[in-house]
C-alpha cells in the first residue's frame, strides 16, 4: 500500500556523493524529514502492513532509527526502546560487535529493555551491507525477544543487506531503493 499521495519520496532524500569517504553515495534523509508532508507519508508507509500485529515495542538504531521510529512508535502507541552505540547507554547493557569495512563497530541494548518472548518492530533509515541490522538482531535474540519486522525507509539492494536479513526468517518492510553503493 501507498500513502504517498503522489509524493515521490526519493526526490526528497538528497544524495551526497564521496560522504564520508570517496565513492560512497550517502542517502541523507535529512532533507525528507525536514519537510512535514514527507515525514508524515514516510512514517505511514512504515506502519501501515503493522497496524493489525500484535507489538509491544519499537526499537530504533541510532540515530536515524530514532527519529524515525520515535514517530512510528508514537503512531502505534506503543513505548520505544533504542539500540545504541558502544557506550551511550546508561544502565546495565548486552553488546554484540559487527565487523565494518575498516574495523569493527559495536551496538548495545539495556539488559532490562526487553522480556522474553515480547515483541518488536526493528527500525532504521536504511539498510546497505545489513551489518548494523544484522547485530541488532542478534542483539535482540540475546534478549530473547522476537523480531517481528524490520522496517526501513531505504534499500540498497546492490549491497545485499535486505536479503541477508530475509534469509534469517525476519520480514523486511522498505519504502524506496537507490540503485550502487
Ligand atoms: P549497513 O550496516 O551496511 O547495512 O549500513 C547501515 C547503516 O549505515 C545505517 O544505520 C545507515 O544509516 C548507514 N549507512 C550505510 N550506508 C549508507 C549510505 N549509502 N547512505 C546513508 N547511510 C548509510
């Protein structure tokens, strides 16, 4: 289903090329969040195959995730939960590193956010590799949650990352591609 009324939502994310490295094409969400009418079509499209599953959280990547899924999680009325990175996070946490093209990363959750069994939307801006979405699940498996979707404004499916994720087993929800890197 579409709500975008028309709305072309990727001649809203502005493209900026050699950010932050050369040859990387960055998808800046930025420019559709910043314009109401926009937003508001985005945040619809990610909730709307949503509205008749039983969720009890959403949990959003940072930083984009969390803007996005603030909104969806007020949308569904439901309570938000973030997956930080490494050491953002306050209280008592669980962690599950990821390997980066240069590097490792590190995502974390409160080991409290979640009991066993509940369930969860997983959101963020985009997904490439599916490295970051990858840990995040693993993370949530730790929890002993159960993933019910991950939802994300933009694919690129060139990169492979949304069919890692579907291998899996979890359901991915995406709104618009950008074809390369
Ligand atoms: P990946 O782990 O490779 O799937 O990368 C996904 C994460 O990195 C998301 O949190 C995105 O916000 C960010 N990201 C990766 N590639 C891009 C890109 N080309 N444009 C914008 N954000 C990106």
């Amino acid at each position: 289903m579409e709500l975008r009324n028309g709305f072309d939502l990727k001649k809203y994310i502005r493209t900026i090329a050699d950010y932050p490295k050369p040859g990387i094409m960055f998808r800046d969400i930025t420019t559709l969040i910043a314009d109401p009418l926009a937003f508001r079509a985005t945040v619809d499209e990610m909730v709307w195959p949503f509205l008749r599953t039983r969720i009890d959280y959403v949990v959003g990547i940072e930083a984009r995730g969390f803007i996005l899924g603030g909104a969806i999680a007020h949308e569904l009325g439901l309570g938000f939960i973030p997956i930080r990175k490494k050491g953002k996070l306050p209280g008592e946490t669980i962690t599950r590193s990821y390997q980066l093209e240069y590097g490792e990363d590190a995502v974390e959750i409160h080991k409290d956010a979640l009991a066993h069994g509940e369930k969860v939307l997983l959101i963020d801006d985009l997904i490439a590799t599916g490295g970051t979405a990858l840990a995040a699940l693993a993370l949530l498996e730790d929890t002993g949650a159960d993933v019910v979707a991950s939802c994300f404004v933009v694919d690129l499916p060139d990169l492979g990352g949304k069919a890692k994720l579907l291998e899996t087993g979890v359901k991915v929800h995406s709104l618009v591609e950008f074809e390369g890197e």
